[in-house]
C-alpha cells in the first residue's frame, strides 16, 4: 500500500455499485421526461425504480447501513403516523417523501474505496453535461439561438441546483475549472426563468460549507448580487415578474407582481393553516385542497412549507426542519474524518439543504424526489460508506480532473 501512495496509484478497487448507478442514471432520465412506458410516465418511473431497488438492498443487508437513520427517525415517524390515521389518500406522497431515505441507506450499505468515490463524481460530470445538452435541446436555444419566454423545466432547474452544490464544494477545494462547470449549471434557472431557483442556485457557491475565505465569499456573493440585478431588468424577467412587463426592484410586493395564481392558492392554504396550526388537517388533505382551488388543474401549490404546514401542522414541519438542520450538520462534522473526495462529498450534502429549504417556497422540490432528493441522499450516502476507507485514499494526491 505505501508503494502505490508513493507514486500516486490507488489500489484497483471493484466497480461502483449498481445501485449508484441506477440512482445517477434515474435523476438524468427524469429530466429527459415526456414519454411513457407501459402506460407509467417515465419520471414517476425514476424514483419508483430505485426505490425497490433500495429496498430490496435493504433486506438483504440491513445490518450494513451506515447512514445515519437515527436522525430522520422523527420524519419518518411523523410521515407513517399521519399516512396511517389520515383519512385523505396519500401513500404515493408519503412513500415518495420516505423515497430519499431509503435510497441513502441502501447506498451505504455498500463499501467505496477512494478511486471509487472519485468513480461517482466523474459520474456525476457526465450527468452534468448530459443535463446542460437536455436543457439545450428541451429549450431550443441550440435551434433558434434566443431564450424561451416560457419553459417548464423543472427537473432540470432541480437536479442541476443539487450538482452546483457539489461543484461549489469543488471550485472552494480549489478546482478552477468548478467554477465554469458551475456557471454552467446556473444558468440552467436562467434559461429556464424560474425565480427563486435562480437565486437558490446563485447562492450555492458563495454559502457552500466548504471552507473558503470570507473575502472570497464576499467577492462572490457581491458579483452574484450585480448580475442578479442585471438579469431582473432584463425584457424575459420583467416580462416574468411584472402583470404590466416592467417594473422596479421596490415593486415586487405590488399588486402588479406576477404570481401565476399562487398568492391566492398561498393565502387560502394559510387559512386552512390556521383552523388546525399545530397537527394541521392529515396527509394528502392539502393536495386534495389545492385540486379543488385550481379546479384539478393542480394538486400542488408550489410552496411545500406551506404544504407540509397543511397537512402536518406545525409540528410535523418543526420535526422536518429539525431533521434537516441535524443532518446538514451531522455530515458537516463528519467531513473532517473523511478523506479527499469523501470531504468534498460530506460538504456538498451538508450545502444541499441550504437551496433545497429555499426552494421549498415557491416550488414542491420534497414530493419530485427524482429531480433532487434522492440524488441528494445517493450523494450522502456515498459518503457515509466511504468512512472506513484506509489511510492510503487520503495520502493518494490523484485529482479529480473537473
């Protein structure tokens, strides 16, 4: 072992997991959507996959689960809890929250050596570079030359918001070339026009975990703040934001702010919130809601705080936030035991829930659990399964060339 760390070789180690793979490669076709198979749309098709898959893992290894379960046991209580005693249908959106979880465990039952971590983030620049081709195709900027006024790119805008985390981590590790990849990726919100993904996105890099000077964040987050102030006054974004196509930055909280309906959808939900604050109205009785104020156009109002409010009350979203917050924290702490890639992979599931509580505001990121959660807890998982790498992946200098 000293002789392959002397001249930069790490041990041949076996494949990734085929688990790894199907996670990586279900979020990818995901975002390709738009077709069927055997009358199942294939999105629904990319975490449902996976999800057996993990749960098959599971049974066979339940003792080889390195994830740490203990600290989303609440969430999961709360989840199966509400999904037993409520009596509105909501088993696909209770299986669909639990889905991440169970793909993280499954993922750290198995066992990753350094090469192989830096195996899953090559296989994660493939995945970036196959989403920026879909963006491309999907919106027609390679044919026409100009961006869309309209797209419905949600899964694209996801899964790349969760690859810049990981990108951030890389450029804040010292990898230059992150740095353009991760442009690439926010532009992604850009072409695709969706507002707080833009913003979520953008902040990816200047508030990674990973350490960087504050002088750098600083400079970062002063740059992201000009160009953002560029784009809000460019014609698609006033077009966006504006019932009139133009307006001021101090007119966002006017009455001519372009809401798409949601403020409405948002009020008459915090109503509903108020009748039942604390233990809200029961799994599955805010989709139903939503249905009956879009007139079944929608099932979801594009604001899953508010969602989980409705369903959970507030303590069920007090029991989520708190899980969130310990396990950004939890892979934070154990970043420092980690090697090389294994670091960089802890700080970027650590970073991740910054953006994925953001957008928790205007979109339902928690129920399209093959756009972002369960290639987020893929990633973590990864990680906590690389703990009991030997010593020699951490001396190995071989670099992740990103």
């Amino acid at each position: 072992m000293r002789n392959a760390a002397l001249f930069n070789i790490v041990p041949k180690t076996e494949k990734l997991p085929f688990i790894v793979w199907l996670s990586v490669i279900a979020s990818g076709i995901a975002c390709v959507g738009g077709t069927k198979v055997l009358t199942y749309n294939i999105s629904g098709l990319a975490w449902v996959i996976p999800l057996i898959f993990s749960l098959l893992i599971l049974l066979k290894n339940p003792g080889g689960v390195k994830f740490p379960l203990k600290i989303w046991l609440p969430w999961i209580f709360v989840i199966v809890a509400y999904l037993y005693f409520s009596e509105f249908p909501s088993l696909q959106r209770s299986v669909q929250l639990l889905c991440p979880i169970v793909i993280g465990m499954a993922v750290s039952t198995c066992r990753f050596q350094e090469a192989q971590l830096i195996e899953f983030v090559k296989l994660c620049k493939y995945l970036t570079v196959s989403l920026i081709i879909i963006v491309l195709f999907k919106s027609g900027l390679l044919v026409t030359g100009t961006f869309p006024w309209t797209t419905g790119m949600a899964a694209e805008v996801m899964t790349g918001m969760l690859l810049s985390t990981l990108l951030a981590a890389r450029y804040a590790s010292g990898s230059k070339k992150a740095l353009t990849w991760w442009g690439l990726l926010a532009a992604i919100p850009v072409i695709a026009l969706t507002r707080t993904a833009i913003v979520a996105t953008s902040l990816t890099l200047p508030l990674t975990f990973a350490p960087m000077k504050l002088s750098r964040r600083a400079l970062i987050l002063a740059s992201v703040c000009l160009i953002g102030v560029i784009l809000f006054y460019s014609p698609r974004v006033q077009h966006k934001m504006y019932q009139h196509g133009e307006g001021e930055l101090s007119d966002i909280l006017s009455n001519d702010f372009s809401d798409s309906g949601r403020f409405h959808m948002w009020e008459n939900l915090r109503a509903g919130i108020r009748g039942k604050p604390w233990f809200g109205h029961g799994a599955g009785a805010g989709e139903i809601f939503v249905r009956m104020l879009t007139q079944g156009l929608s099932g979801y109002p594009h604001n899953d705080w508010l969602l989980t409010l409705y369903d959970y009350g507030y303590s069920g979203a007090i029991v989520f936030a708190v899980c969130m917050i310990l396990a950004s924290a939890h892979a934070y702490r154990k970043a420092r035991a980690a090697t090389e890639t294994g670091r960089l992979l802890f700080l970027a599931g650590a970073s991740s829930f910054v953006p994925f509580a953001m957008l928790m505001y205007t979109d339902n990121i928690m129920v399209y659990a093959s756009f972002f959660g369960n290639l987020q807890f893929a990633l973590l998982g990864v990680a906590y399964a690389s703990i009991d790498v030997q010593k020699v992946g951490r001396r190995s200098v071989v670099k992740i060339r990103w």
